[in-house]
C-alpha cells in the first residue's frame, strides 16, 4: 500500500485478555517502529525494528509487552493480560532506513481500550 | 515527550499567521521535525530541518530553529480552518528513537 497499515483501527476487551496489534509498513521500508499514545500526552517510544531484529526494545512498559517482525515486513505487537492502564492509541511508523534525515512515516493507529 | 515543551493551546483567526514554540534539551540533536495530527488518524510529517540549518520554508510553513537556545518554532502562513489540529515537535535521540513533546492543539476561528 501507499502508506503504513494498522489493524484493527478500533479494538474493545475485558481486562486480562490478550490483545494482537498488526502494523504492515510502507513497502521497502526496512525500519519499523511502535509508539504509544496516551490521552493528551505525546507518544512514548516502545521498540523498533530493522529488518527482523529488534535493536531496541527499551520501551517497552513491562513483560507483558512483545513484538515480532517476520520476513522484514508485516509487524505485530502483542499485549498479554491487559490491564487497563494499557488503554491507548498504539500507532506504528516505518522508514527506509533508521536515520535521522529518513523521517519516519506513521499509520492511523489502533486505539486499544480496555474495559 | 518530557524532554521536549510545547504550550497546549493555541487560537488562531483564519487568514493569521500561527506561531508554535517547542523547546527541547537534547543538544545533540542532529534533526528536529513537526508533525501533525488531525482527529482520528496518525502523524503526518509536515517537516524537517537539520541542526546546522537556521530556517526552512516550505510553501506556508516556516521552521525557525535557534539552537543556542535549543528553541524550535513552527510558522504557518494565512492559517486555514483545515490546519485546525495537533502539532506535535519532536527531536531525534539517535537514528531512530524520536522524542516528542505533548502537542499543542490550535484552533482556528472563523
């Protein structure tokens, strides 16, 4: 596609659940990246990708928390036992590659809420 | 985002320019970038400019940047009511990590 592809756009579940966010990025783009956004916050870093490898995965609020990216492309960020506080807009973003003059381009996000 | 300040509101009347301050501390920062965000969908890159670079216009935009003062700030031209959004700055830590501020909401009346 022309842009970065988030699904689902909307997701709704019971505390406890296990949630599966899916990020397809902007074709040929090698690095991928996961943010989060809180209500009226800006967005927290969570962990990026190059190629498959995850060289950073600081962000990521606690072991609940996982991603993988296979075959260099399609990413999926995975929540175990959701709580509440892990109520936000994830949003993903690729560029061609990780640098500082290759701006990142973001999806329309997935807005995670946890009832 | 609490490395970089920006103000939260701004109101603008269409057809005036809009100015929108960001501060950030990382002094290494070698790009710094505006985005925006209108209701319901991602970030949209509106621009970019390179640390040793004073200013960069694009069309309606102009990115002032004084780095001795580690100030940014976003001029938008003849504002519109479709540049009603959020207006998030952000600096880059390393190649890949982006650190941003909490966005400033403006508002443009009629």
């Amino acid at each position: 596609g022309a842009g970065v592809s988030q699904s689902p756009s909307n997701k709704v579940t019971e505390k406890g659940k296990d949630v599966e966010l899916r990020c397809d990025p902007i074709s040929g783009h090698t690095a991928l990246y996961w943010y989060r956004q809180s209500l009226g916050q800006g967005l927290e870093f969570l962990i990026y990708f190059q190629g498959n490898s995850a060289p950073d995965k600081s962000g990521l609020p606690s072991d609940r928390f996982s991603a993988e990216r296979t075959g260099g492309s399609v990413s999926t960020l995975t929540i175990q036992r959701t709580q509440q506080e892990d109520s936000a807009v994830y949003l993903c973003a690729s560029s061609e590659v990780a640098a500082g003059n290759q701006p990142q381009h973001f999806g329309d996000g997935t807005r995670l809420s946890i009832l | 985002g609490e490395d970089v300040e920006q103000s939260l509101f701004l109101s603008v009347r269409e057809g005036d320019s809009s100015v929108i301050n960001c501060t950030y501390t990382d002094s290494s920062s070698t790009y710094l970038y505006w985005y925006k965000q209108e209701p319901g969908a991602g970030l949209q890159l509106l621009t970019y400019i390179f640390s040793n670079m004073d200013m960069k216009q694009d069309q309606r935009l102009t990115v002032l940047l004084n780095k001795k003062d580690k100030h940014l700030s976003l001029r938008i031209a003849d504002t519109q009511t479709g540049d009603s959004a959020i207006y998030f700055c952000a600096e880059s830590l390393n190649d890949y990590k982006l650190s941003f501020g909490a966005g400033t909401t403006v508002t443009v009346r009629a």
